[in-house]
C-alpha cells in the first residue's frame, strides 16, 4: 500500500484515507491545502475563520473518507473536498453573524479580464462574458455564489448578508439576462 | 480544456491582495477544481505567511485526529451496526404493543390502548434512527452534506416497515378501527421528522410523545373513555395532517443538512 504515494491521484489518496492510510492523507493535505485555503481567502477576509473552516474540513475527510469511497466513482475529490469546505464555511458565517460581523471578501470591480489574462482556457463564451459584465455586482455574487460554489438559496443568503428572497430575484434576474446572451 | 491557466494568473489569485477580474476567477475557479497539475502551480505560488498558515492548520489537524476516531469504516459496516442498534428498540416497542393487546383482553372496558398508543408507537425507533450518539456513521453523514434527509427518509421507513404492521396486527386483534392506528402514527411520525428539523429529532420526538401522553393518553384512561380525537370520524383530519407535515418535510429539506449539529 505504501508503494507510489507521489503517483496516486486524489481519488485514490481519498480510497487510501478511509482505509486509515495517514500517510495518504498527508500528501492528500499537502497536494490540495493551498488550493483549498486560497479559494476560502477568496471568500472570507478573517484568517482566523479560514483556519477553522480548514481544520474541520480535514478533519471531516479524515473520519469521513469512506463515504467518498463508498460512493462509487461518480465526482473529483477536489469538487468533494470544496462541498465539505463550502458547507463548513457557511456555518461559520452562520456563527459569525450572531455577532453580526461577516468578514466576507468584496467582489472585485473589475469584471472584464485584462489583455494579459486573455490566454486563460476554458474562457467562458464571449456572449457571456458580456452578460456578466453587465449584470449588477449584487446579481453576480448571488451567481458565484449558486453556480460556481454549490450554494443553496439559504446558504447563499446566509454568506451574503441579505434575505432569501433577494437571494431569489436576483438569480432570476441573472438567470434571465444570461439566458438572453445564449440565445 | 487543454490549455492551462499561465503562471502569472494563478500566482495573482494566489495573491489575496492582488486584484483578479470576475471572469478570469471564474473560469480559473472552475479549472483548478479539475486539474491537479495547476493546483500543483498554485501550491508552488502560495507566500510565505500563506504556508505558516498551513503549518498551523496541519497542527491543530494533528490533534484534532489524534484526539477523534479513525476513519469511520465504509458505510456498509456502519449500516449494519445501525440496524443492530434499532433492534431493541423495535422489539420493546412490538413488546409494549403486545402488552396493550393483552390488557385489553382482560379488561375490555378499558379505551383502547393500542389506539392511544399509536401515535406514540413508532417515535423511539425513528428518535434512535438518527441520533448521533447512536450512529456510527453520523461522520459519513457530516462528509455527505445532502444525504441528510434521505438517509433519515430510508430509515424512517425502516422503522415503520416494522411498527405499521405490529399496528395492524394489533389493532385487528383488538377490534379498533384501523384507521385510527394508523393515520395517528403517520401523521407523528412525520411531525416528529418536522419538528426535528428545527430542534433535533431527538428532542422532537420526545416533547411530541410527552404532550400525546399528558394532553391524551393520561387523560383517556383516568376518565376511561376514548379521546374525541381518537374516533374514526376524525381520521380523515389524521390524514390531513399527516400529509401536509410530510409536505413540510420537503419544502424544509435544506434543515437537515446539519441535522448532525443538533442530534
């Protein structure tokens, strides 16, 4: 078992994991720890907060890597560490906002990418990327939100401060002018 | 995708200071979840007081896995012990149903007991079914945020499988209507699913069956007689509640998500 840690993908660091593997779990933390806590300082400005969220995240791949496992094939073990991530990260702001301090991360005013970006693959169609550009700010981080991170309409309201149903009418509103630049 | 992202980019957005636009973090968002090679480059990017960062997670980490169970076995296992921990408790309820039977046989004029403790019949099984302190896979369920209520659902219907028809059974022996057994029992046990999204299952079920008890069980047999709400004429009123708690359930199905923060 021990044999080509370096080699094995996520996937099967996670399989390793539940077998109780702490060695895989090591190098499974160092692979995608930095990926993990840039994403989450996208999200969250108080590194106190980020740091929690980190360690219960681990801690909950850790104990709970079997479920991974046992759920066959289906989905990346980063796109499953980033669910358990998002969730813990909620409930932190759900804590937090007891307190009514939310140290979310504004968004960047900058919607367009600079020239130098442009060689990016994947590059979201331009008809879109001209639909982002134009929606409100409050529109697109409701849409980051829901669509990029897997946010449900409580959570999203939750992170971002406002009720749900401004949650709501704004994904319709973003839903509707992103429908119109695909047509 | 077979370009990737260039090193400037992902360096910025490593950089919390740096400004990144909303499509280039989008589109870089979307690719470092799939592609391990540039996740490779961000690690390689982060600053110096991003990788203390990290020391410092990794040790509270340590503790944390020191100080905690190992990984929990494969959910198969954990099922299993699961449904070996439901076994008393399905076999004290039968019992306590059998018990009922028989002391209505021997004291016909008694209100029937199988119907007053109908409603009440299935709330240990579905309270146990997903308690944490019971449940060694209540880890699994932390790690699966969405399987919450489907696996209470699937539980759930362990436990009726097995109480509707201790129910049925006994409620023939007895002569009361069927009905009355059985639309009470639903309509609890899908109040106690309710409920518990907002307090815990556990405490849900224990209040409900507290207030069945003191407001009608109790009442019932001091004054001897079966409760209005017990009659056949008002099962269609159980079977209205029953319904529309069931309906609850599904609209509140994001409650459960974190049902394990409140056993």
């Amino acid at each position: 078992m021990k044999r080509n840690l370096s080699a094995a993908d996520e996937e099967e660091l996670v399989r390793r994991t539940a077998a109780g593997d702490r060695r895989a779990f090591d190098e499974l933390y160092r692979r995608t720890s930095p990926w993990l806590l840039t994403r989450l300082r996208r999200r969250c400005a108080d590194d106190d907060v980020v740091a929690d969220v980190m360690q219960e995240t681990y801690l909950a791949v850790w104990r709970a890597a079997g479920s991974f496992a046992g759920a066959a094939t289906s989905g990346s073990a980063a796109g499953w560490l980033w669910t358990i991530a998002a969730h813990r990260l909620v409930d932190a702001f759900r804590r937090r906002a007891r307190h009514n301090q939310v140290p979310a991360v504004q968004m960047s005013e900058a919607v367009a990418p600079a020239a130098e970006d442009e060689v990016l693959a994947g590059r979201v169609g331009q008809e879109l990327e001209q639909a982002l550009l134009e929606l409100p700010r409050e529109a697109r981080e409701v849409l980051r939100a829901m669509v990029l991170d897997g946010f449900s309409v409580r959570e999203t309201s939750l992170l971002l401060g406002v009720p749900e149903s401004t949650v709501k009418s704004r994904a319709r509103r973003a839903r509707v002018a992103l429908r119109e630049a695909l047509s | 995708m077979t370009t990737h992202p260039s090193r400037a980019v992902i360096a910025r957005y490593a950089d919390r200071d740096a400004d990144l636009d909303e499509v280039t973090m989008w589109s870089l968002e979307l690719h470092l979840e799939e592609c391990a090679d540039c996740r490779g480059v961000l690690a390689g990017s982060t600053a110096d007081d991003t990788r203390a960062l990290l020391d410092r997670i990794a040790t509270g980490l340590d503790a944390g896995i020191a100080a905690g169970p190992a990984p929990a076995p494969v959910s198969a296992a954990g099922r299993r012990r699961m449904v070996w921990s439901l076994v008393p408790w399905l076999v004290m309820t039968v019992a306590v149903l059998a018990c009922a039977v028989a002391l209505q046989a021997l004291w016909p004029s008694l209100p029937s007991l199988v119907s007053l403790l109908a409603p009440v019949a299935p709330l240990p099984g579905v309270a146990i079914a997903w308690s944490r302190r019971h449940d060694p896979a209540w880890e699994l369920i932390a790690g699966a945020p969405a399987a919450g209520l489907a696996m209470l659902l699937r539980r759930t219907a362990g436990v009726l499988a097995v109480v509707v028809p201790a129910l049925a059974l006994a409620s023939s022996r007895t002569g009361s209507s069927l009905a009355v057994a059985l639309l009470p029992c639903l309509a609890f046990t899908a109040a106690t699913i309710a409920l518990g999204g907002f307090v815990g299952v556990r405490r849900a079920a224990i209040g409900l069956g507290a207030v069945w008890v003191l407001a009608v069980a109790l009442p019932a047999m001091v004054t001897a007689r079966l409760p209005v709400v017990l009659q056949p004429a008002s099962s269609a009123a159980w079977a209205l509640i029953a319904l529309v708690l069931a309906g609850l359930v599904f609209v509140r199905a994001d409650d459960f998500r974190r049902l394990t923060s409140h056993h």
